[in-house]
C-alpha cells in the first residue's frame, strides 16, 4: 500500500447518484472549471474563437484542437525535481473531429472544400499548453509562451526504429522511408520518465481509402475502407498532395502520385517532447502497429528494461507489451529505448496463468508458427507493419477490446479495460473474456512473475461492468447504484495508489439506460471499495485524466458533448450554456478545502 502524498482518509467523499444534466457534477466539497476548450487561441496570432464555428483552416492550425482524449501534466521542473504543481506543460489528445459541430453548417458539398478539410487535419492531433496557477486558485494559459504548440495531421514527423527506411513506408514525400505527415486519431496517451509525450494513433485507418480490387494485407487487415476515407478528405478541391495522400490506391503507375504506402506511415505511437518546440515528433515503430489506443509504463527498475503495455481497440484484438533492448538509467534514459526491443503478445490461460509470446523474427518459435499458418514475413520491419497478423500467428489471446492500461504506483500490477463486445458468442467465451454478448466491459489485472519483464504472468478479473447487482465472481463486489458503470475505458492510477476509471458508454446506452450519461469512479485496487466521482454533460464521454504532483488539481477531459448534434439543433449546450454550440474541453478539479483528490 502506497503512502498517502496528502491528507487521509481515501474515498471519505459522499458517491454520486446517476444523472442525466447537461452539466459538471462533482461531489459535495469539489469545484469543477472548464479550462481550454475547442477553438481556444494557443498559438501565433492568437485568433480567437467564433462561436458560429465559422474559423478558417488557417486559425485552426493555431486554437485548441477538437475532441480532448487522453492528457499528462508535466510540471515546468520535469527536467529536474518535477514537483511544481503550479506551473507546467498540459498536453492532450483531439482524437477527431464532428462535421456537425466544426463547420457553421456542416458539410453541403462533395468533392469537399480544401479549407474545410484543413481546419478538419488541424483540430486532430496534441496540444502543448503551458499553465499557471494563479494567486486566486485559477489556472491561466501562459499567452506567447514558446511552449505553446499544435501538433496536426500535417505537422511532418520520422519514423522510427525497425521500420525507418523499409520500402512498405516509401512514399512520394519520403522516397527514404524515413518521413511522414501528422499524427490521427489520437486516442489514449503515456508518458515517459525522461519527461516527453506519447500520443496513439487509435483508428488511423479509416481515413484512407483505396479502391484497388488487390490490397495489401497492410490495409485488410486494419480496415483501410474501399469507397471513401470518414471525412472524404481525399476528395479536396482544389485538390493538393497534402490531401491526395488519403487515396492510397495504386492510381497511377506515375511515381509522382504515389501514396499506396502512406497508411503504413500510420498505427503507431509518436513521441513527443513538450519542451522543445522545434522537436519533431518521432513515429516508434518499434512498439508496433495497430489500434493503438494507450501505452503504460511497467514500473521502472534502475538498470533493468523498460516495459510498456499497449491495447488494440477493436473486437477480438490483443494486449501487447515491449521490452527494450537497453537497460533503463535514469541519468541516460530516452527516446532509444523505445527503438530497439522485442514485442510480446498476451495469452491469458484458463487457469489464471498467461504467457508472452514474442513477435520477432528471429525467434524459433515464431517463426516456426508463422511457417505453419503460412504467413511469410520478409523481415522485422514487416512483422512490425502487420502486428495484427504476426499475433494471431503466434496464437494471442482475443479480447473483449482493449482499452487504456494503468500500472500500480508501488506493486507494479498492471490493470487493464476491455470495453465491450457485443460480437462475442457463448462458443467465444473463454476465462478472460468470460461473457457473451459483452455490452458493459469488465476490467482485467495481472502481475508479472518476478520482474516487469517476466515472460509469464498470474491474472484475474478485477470487475465485470453493469448495471446493480453485478457480482464479480471470486470477490465480493457486487455493484450498486453507488458504483454500477457500463464501458469503461481511460483508466489511471493516482499517487496515492487509487485506481480511477472513466466510461465511454455509446449508442443506446449513453442516450438511455440505468447508468445516467458517461463518468468517471474512483475504486481502492485492494478493497474494491469504489465510488461514483464525476459525471460529464449530455453526450459526452469522460476521458483523460491527469494531476499536479501534490494531487491537489485534477484534470479531467470532456469528449463529444452533444454528439448527436445536427447543425441547426445541438444536444448539449456545455460548457458555454445558453443556445451555445457545444464544444469538448478539459475540466479542472479542486476541493474546496485545498485537499487532496480523492479525499
Ligand atoms: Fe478512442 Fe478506444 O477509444
Ligand atoms: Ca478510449
Ligand atoms: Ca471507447
Ligand atoms: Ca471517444
């Protein structure tokens, strides 16, 4: 058990009932303020925000993205003591974007409007927002600070590790291999010990299209469509090789017009460093590509490996984990780590036991699988660019989609949330994905065998998800109205060792049902004790979370509000109220007495 950096008792707050408001609801003693929102001048001229969403691309490129996801603080001192918690560096993710709510009117046109779409690239990406807290207790923008930055879906990038340089990753803007535009849907985040961001391209491959009858299995196999990108980007006019890249049939056999290889440039983790703003962000292909919709550090040892924990996001999909090469000091630690390791795959046994399977070609056993399903792979580079496929030859286990990660402070054990499944059969079932027709998720943990980079681990069922009533087979958590959730997804631990999980109920369920609209619990990981902390307004989801070190200021991102929205009528008018168009933002966290989170 952790010690406490602040005040106890834990979880002394009174738990919410389920609602339905079109509102922030804390508990009694807490404050929540909307910070940054959509539109909010970041960088640049500074140009404010037009309520009738009427910006230009151009203003885009420089105001708060769309669609807030996963978030980290850095503290202006992260370099060194990192333990301001008055002053740093917020950094979060715009997973995407809404045709209803970012243009005046929507889209009318197709072929779409070239500067349509350039505002669309720029509200996806990160924002880098240096903040202050002020004497009052608020927390301010820094204006003109040279820390304040967007990073789009244009702003050029490297690729990195084993797959820099490969053929698969040629295109007509980098002939090496070694260059990319942008970063899409970023979903969830990590962060890494030597103070940068990791960003996850999360479901990246829906905004291309290729028409070709023949596809290459690094298109199959992650869903590249076959009629139109989700935005019809590709359609652009005038049309300009920043948007013709979307198209990644084989046009044309000019070589001038080729971006048959552009998606590969995509499904990857991209580093970050939010103190240097000339950085260019870094594509690490080594922690392969997929859905990638968080990354976690395992708990860091001083000269042993670092470990990260990734979920692919999509039905039956996987669990995988990265072990580095290097061994981790902290005085030499950075972004090479994450160039050269072995990528490993989950399989949880159905005695409570799980192995991880490596993805790498010069292995025997690998390889030796590979051959029997039949699956060629010419190197590295292309078990990499085919994750998916290399994991289903080494014989994963299929997961009820897994969402974000989170690593326990102190004993190191690894939770993670598998949303939903609604595809699952009874046939399908198995110990770890226990429920047919899984439509409220459940949260999965385990611990390594003797160190972080133990090849075999010991798991169990944390919590199934669902309405009062719900038991947790083995336990004694039985869910009430204090507590039942369905869907959970961003998942965090605090310092003081609390497990917080937010909620991405879709569809019927976040419209309608017994749960009341998306939010954020608080759970103790020992007792099981947890309790209903925040509850997002109408048609949001609750996602991202972060803290300053002394756990005093909590920020929590707002995603979607509204997003049932037409243009002419909005279902959420948070956070400006009145007939406002509603717009995602981050939410600001205090209590009133000056206490810790959570107390
Ligand atoms: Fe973007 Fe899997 O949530
Ligand atoms: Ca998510
Ligand atoms: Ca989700
Ligand atoms: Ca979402």
């Amino acid at each position: 058990v952790v010690p406490p950096v602040g005040v106890a008792p834990l979880l002394g707050f009174t738990a919410l009932a389920a609602g339905r408001a079109d509102t922030i609801v804390v508990p009694q003693g807490y404050s929540a303020t909307t910070f940054l929102p959509w539109g909010t001048p970041l960088t640049g001229s500074y140009p404010s925000f037009l309520t009738d969403a009427s910006n230009s691309g151009a203003e885009q490129e420089q105001q708060v993205g769309m669609h807030h996801d996963g978030m980290h603080f850095f503290p202006i001192d992260a370099r060194s003591s990192a333990n301001d918690s008055t002053e740093g560096l917020l950094v979060f993710n715009h997973e995407y974007i809404d045709h209803n709510l970012i243009h005046a009117n929507g889209i009318d046109t197709m072929p779409r409007i070239a500067d349509q779409v350039r505002k669309e690239i720029a509200a996806h990406g990160v924002s880098v927002a240096h903040i202050q807290r002020q004497a009052d207790g608020s927390w301010q923008l820094v204006d003109n600070s040279p820390f304040n930055r967007r990073i789009t879906g244009a702003t050029p990038m490297e690729l990195a590790g084993p797959v820099r340089g490969s053929s698969k990753v040629v295109t007509k803007y980098s002939p090496d291999g070694s260059r990319t535009r942008g970063t899409l849907n970023n979903c969830g985040n990590g962060f890494t010990p030597w103070g940068t961001y990791l960003t996850c391209e999360e479901n990246w491959a829906g905004y291309f299209v290729n028409t070709d009858a023949e596809k290459p299995r690094e298109h199959t196999r992650y869903g590249v469509p076959g009629s139109n990108g989700r935005y019809f980007w590709e359609t652009a006019t005038p049309p300009a090789d920043a948007y013709q890249r979307f198209n990644a049939s084989a046009m044309a056999a000019d070589a001038a017009e080729d971006y048959r290889n552009e998606p590969n440039t995509f499904g990857w983790i991209v580093e970050i460093d939010p103190f240097n703003p000339d950085s260019v962000p870094q594509k690490r292909t080594a922690l392969g590509r997929f859905g990638h919709e968080g990354i976690i550090f395992g708990k860091l040892e001083e000269g042993q490996p670092i470990v990260l924990y990734s979920g692919d996001d999509s039905t039956f999909e996987y669990i995988y984990k990265f072990v580095s090469a290097a061994p981790y000091y902290k005085n030499t630690a950075g972004g090479h780590l994450l160039n050269d390791g072995i990528l490993y795959v989950a399989k949880f046994n159905e005695d409570g036991s799980g192995d991880w399977l490596p993805l790498d070609i010069n292995n025997a056993d690998f390889t030796a699988k590979a051959a029997a399903a039949g699956v060629t792979f010419t190197d590295q580079a292309d078990v990499l660019l085919n994750t998916r496929l290399a994991a289903d030859v080494a014989g994963a286990t299929k997961m009820d989609r897994p969402e974000w990660g989170a690593v326990h402070p102190e004993t190191g054990e690894v939770y993670f949330t598998l949303t939903n499944n609604s595809r699952r059969t009874e046939q399908q079932t198995d110990a770890a994905n226990p429920r047919a027709s899984n439509t409220s998720g459940h949260i999965i943990r385990w611990h390594e065998r003797e160190t972080q980079a133990a090849m075999a681990f010991d798991w169990d069922i944390f919590l199934l998800a669902g309405d009062v009533g719900t038991a947790t087979p083995g336990t004694e958590l039985v869910l009430t109205a204090d507590n039942h959730l369905a869907s959970p997804d961003g998942l965090w631990f605090d310092a003081n060792g609390l497990l917080w999980i937010q909620t991405d109920m879709s569809g019927s369920q976040q419209g309608d049902g017994p749960y009341g609209n998306n939010q954020m619990l608080v759970a103790d990981p020992v007792t099981r004790q947890i309790k209903r902390f925040l509850i997002g307004p109408t048609d949001c989801e609750v996602t991202g979370i972060t803290a300053t070190p002394d756990m005093k200021t909590l920020f929590v991102n707002i995603q979607h509000p509204g997003d049932r929205s037409t243009p002419g009528a909005f279902t959420s008018h948070w956070p400006d109220g009145g007939n406002s168009r509603p717009r995602s933002a981050t939410v600001i966290v205090t209590k009133n007495d000056g206490g810790v989170i959570g107390s």
